[in-house]
C-alpha cells in the first residue's frame, strides 16, 4: 500500500516537471525584465467604496473585494473567476451574465442583485443572505450554500443558462 502511495507521488511529480518544462519552452520568461514587471499581482479593492462604479466585461479574475461597498456596482458580463468579495455588501448590483466560478462570495447581503445568467458553479455562498434576487438562467452548479439558501432560492429559480445549458433548478437541487 504504501509503495503504491509513494508511486503515485513520484508520478504525478514527474508529470507537474514535464508540465512545467513544457510552459517554459512554450512561452519563455521575458530577458532582462525584474520580476515585478513580469508577474501582476490580482487587483485589490479591499475595503473600497466602489458605489455605481462600472466594472462590465471586465476581466477581474482573482480579484479582491473584501469588505467592499459594492452597492450598485455594475459587473454585468465581468470575469470575476476566483474573486473574493466576502462580507461586501450588494444592494442594485448587477451581475448579470458575469462569470464567478470559484469565486468566494461568503457573508454578503444579496438585496435586489441581479444574477441572471450568471456562472457561480463552484462558488462559495455560505452565510449569504439573498432578498429579492433574479436568479433567472443562474447556474450554481457544485456551488457550496446552506441549505436553507439553497430552499430559498428554489422558490424564484427558473430558466436555462445560456452558456452552460444548465438549469437553475437543477443546478441548486430543487426538488
């Protein structure tokens, strides 16, 4: 048995070696640049007061906003995979169409959001509260809620999502 572990871990380290090699002569590391002009950071608004600002089609994978304002913000068709957003609030925000696949969305006040369309598979939603949301289209496919989240947000899902062809419904376990 543990022989079998122990080739299982050499394997799957020659393979992340070959991977990486691989990267390396796909795309080489820039000559003569420093480090901090080769790698960015993900972008930060910690603690911001984003109120009405327009974020729409961007591309904010990684991103975080925490403890953010971000009451009327507009995501619409935004990238925010992997995002952080824990214990912000949302009141008129619009996140139809945006991508929050894995994205940490943890202890916000969803009231009047608009997430139709939008991708949270894998997500994190614990400890969120949702009021008066649209959901319509919604995919929270592998999405992690609380039950009675999840209870609550079958009462209002409906529709297909347009890129996954995943229904609301479905996707949340409704009966």
């Amino acid at each position: 048995m543990a022989f079998r572990q122990l080739a299982g871990c050499v394997l799957a380290w020659i393979m992340m070696g070959c991977l990486l090699m691989t990267s390396a002569w796909a795309d080489p590391a820039p000559v003569g640049k420093r480090y901090s002009e080769q790698y960015r950071p993900p972008v930060s608004y910690g603690n911001a007061e984003l109120r009405g600002q327009d974020f729409s089609g961007q591309i904010l994978r990684l991103a975080e906003f925490a403890n953010a304002n971000l009451n009327r913000v507009n995501f619409s068709n935004a990238d925010l995979t992997g995002a952080a957003m824990s214990a912000s609030t949302m009141t008129d925000t619009n996140l139809s169409g945006a991508t929050l696949t894995q994205a940490m969305l943890d202890q916000i006040f969803f009231i009047r959001v608009d997430l139709s369309n939008a991708n949270l598979s894998d997500a994190i939603l614990l400890r969120s509260e949702f009021q008066d949301v649209n959901i319509a289209g919604a995919d929270f496919s592998d999405a992690i809620l609380d039950r009675a989240q999840a209870k609550e947000l079958c009462k209002v899902a409906i529709g297909v999502n347009s890129k996954t062809g995943v229904e609301t419904r479905e996707s949340l376990g409704c009966p």
